[in-house]
C-alpha cells in the first residue's frame, strides 16, 4: 500500500518535473528571445549557444521526465539521473550565490525547486526488487 501511495505520488512530481523543465526552462533557454531572459536577469552569455545548448539538454531532459511520468518503475534510471541533475544544479547554484556572483531571483527559485524535486526523488525513488537467490 505504500508503494502504491508512493508510486502514485512519483508520478504527479515527475508531471509537474517534466512540465516545469520543458516551459520554464528548457524551451525559454532554447527558443527564448534573448529579450525574455534578460527581463528575468538571468545572465545571457555574449555568444548565447552554450544558453542555446543548456536549452537543449533541459528540453531533453524533459522529454526524458514525462517517459518517466508514464511508467517511473520500467524507467527508473531516468528517476535516478534526475537525483544527479537536481542535486548537481542545486550545488551549483549554492555555491554561486554564496559567493556572491548570482542576483537573479529567477535562477534562486529555480536552486530552490531543484532542491525540493532532488529530495522528492530521493525519497519517492521506486526500490527495486532483488531477484530471488537459487
């Protein structure tokens, strides 16, 4: 029963997941009017195709999410990059601003929603069965 719970609570996080990845994120990143990124001050690159590049990844990584969504315990490795990407970004970006080279509230609630999704995954994560000992 509380696999089940916890299945089903996997599933709405990896929706809200896939869905912030892909339009907040991703697709600005990569189709955005450089325009739209500055009104959020995020910091736009003189040559925007690593941003470009970033776009792509989060995109990807999205598609990758909503796979998860439709059935997270066939597509548990994607669960499992996720803890590696949040947690990788929420570092980074704790570092940044405790250094004092990031001012964006913008990429602040973005450190902070990839927090909360890294401690989501790590405690919603599907364990998997051990196969039986012969």
């Amino acid at each position: 029963m509380i696999t089940d719970l916890k299945l089903i609570w996997l599933r709405r996080v990896l929706f809200v997941k896939a869905l912030l990845t892909l339009l907040a994120w991703g697709l600005p990143a990569l189709l955005g009017p450089l325009s739209l990124l500055a009104i959020l001050r995020v910091p736009i690159p003189e040559d925007p195709i690593y941003l470009r590049l970033f776009g792509g990844a989060c995109t990807a990584f999205g598609v990758a999410y909503w796979l998860a969504y439709r059935d997270p315990v066939r597509n548990v490795a994607i669960v499992k990059a996720g803890l590696a990407d949040n947690g990788l970004i929420t570092l980074v970006i704790l570092f940044l601003g405790l250094t004092g080279n990031m001012s964006s509230a913008f990429i602040w609630l973005s450190g902070f929603l990839t927090g909360l999704f890294f401690l989501l995954f790590l405690f919603l994560i599907p364990r998997q069965e051990q196969p039986a000992a012969r």
